[in-house]
C-alpha cells in the first residue's frame, strides 16, 4: 500500500525554512533539516531538497500572495555558508519509484511558476540571494525569481543544465522551459523580460537584498 503524503502544512509546522516578515519585505530562508526527509534512507545534505522541502515552498508562496497582499517583495536566501541549493537530493531519487519522479517534477515546477504567477500578476517581486553553490534544482529556483543577485567573491556559481559551472548569464530568461524527469519540456512560460543578476560583495550580500 503506497503511503499517503498529507500536503496541508502552514509555517509553525516548517522544517526546512524560515519566514520573516519585515516592513512590507518577506525573508524566505532555506535551511533544510537534513534529517527531516519525506521518507527513510536518505539525508537531505547541502540544502537539497524531496518534496516535503517543496510542499513548504509551495504553501509560503500561496500564502504571501493572497494572506499578506502587503508584501512587495520576497527575497529568497539560505542559512547555509557558501551553499545555496544543491538541487533534488539524488539518494532520494534513486529511491523513488518512477511515478513518484514524475509527479515529484511536476510539482516542483509548478511551484516554481507559481512564483513567477505571483510577480507578473500580484506585484510580489521575488529576489534570489545566492551566497555560494546553486545546482539543478536550485538553478531553476533562481531562475523564477526576478532578480538574481550573486557574492561577487568567486564562490556564487550556477551549475546550469548542460553541467558547466558559471555565473548566471545576464539576461538568462525567466520561465526557461521545465520538464518532468525524462520528459519534454512543453512551451516557454515566461515574457521577453530576463532575470536582472548583480554582483556583490559578501558582506554586503545581505544588505542589498534588503
């Protein structure tokens, strides 16, 4: 019998961020509770993620835009020193069935135009704050949000689709094509308008997404 995966959650129930609301701006921070996995047999390292770290995103999304209308911008960052978001936990996957795969991509690219859903049609400007690695997944997380900045001290780097290592190129579009694992990836979501990235210094990383 195939274990039920419950959806409902709300933020005293988080594990794996952290909201703080602050003068009409949202901190989304992402510390993920490496041993708070969906399922047994693996651990959740370097800010990876399963879909329980995806519900959480998914719900703090939905709730910023229509429970605090308030909110003009999201900036979105993590706890981790010179780590990101290193993307799907892999062991997960290997774990997974190929049904789960597929609905588990599927979901985590809705949220991800969810988010974009709510800058074109809410006025929630959300803003990546990149502090060190970002890899599969986490590239694409960037790539939803309006603005991308980068620590200027050559350990901000993207992993992008092709496996090179590189600064995220100026002007990369949002909504760039997603697809389930083994999948196609169906229309383009997105406008002609690309990701702003800026570089800055770490210590003001912080200051300026602010």
């Amino acid at each position: 019998m195939t274990d039920v995966i419950d959806f409902r959650t709300e933020p005293s129930r988080y594990k794996h961020w952290k909201l703080a609301l602050e003068n009409g701006v949202a901190y989304l921070t992402m510390d993920v509770n490496e041993d708070g996995g969906l399922k047994p047999g693996y651990k959740l390292k370097l800010n990876s993620y399963d879909l329980g770290v995806d519900i959480e995103l998914a719900d703090v999304v939905q709730r910023l835009r229509f429970e605090h209308p308030e909110i003009g911008a999201v900036v979105i960052r993590s706890a981790r020193d010179r780590v990101f978001c290193s993307g799907a936990n892999i062991n997960m996957l290997g774990l997974s069935t190929h049904d789960h795969k597929v609905n588990f991509c599927k979901f985590t690219n809705e949220t991800r135009m969810a988010i974009e859903d709510a800058t074109d049609n809410s006025g929630q400007s959300y803003i990546c704050s990149i502090n060190g690695i970002a890899a599969g997944g986490g590239y694409e997380l960037a790539l939803a949000c309006d603005q991308i900045l980068l620590a200027d001290d050559g350990s901000s780097a993207v992993r992008d689709a092709l496996g090179t290592n590189e600064t995220a190129p100026a002007g990369l579009p949002r909504g760039r094509p997603r697809a389930p694992l083994g999948g196609r990836a169906r229309g383009h979501r997105g406008g002609p308008r690309g990701a702003r990235r800026r570089h800055v210094r770490r210590r003001v990383l912080q200051d300026r997404a602010a």
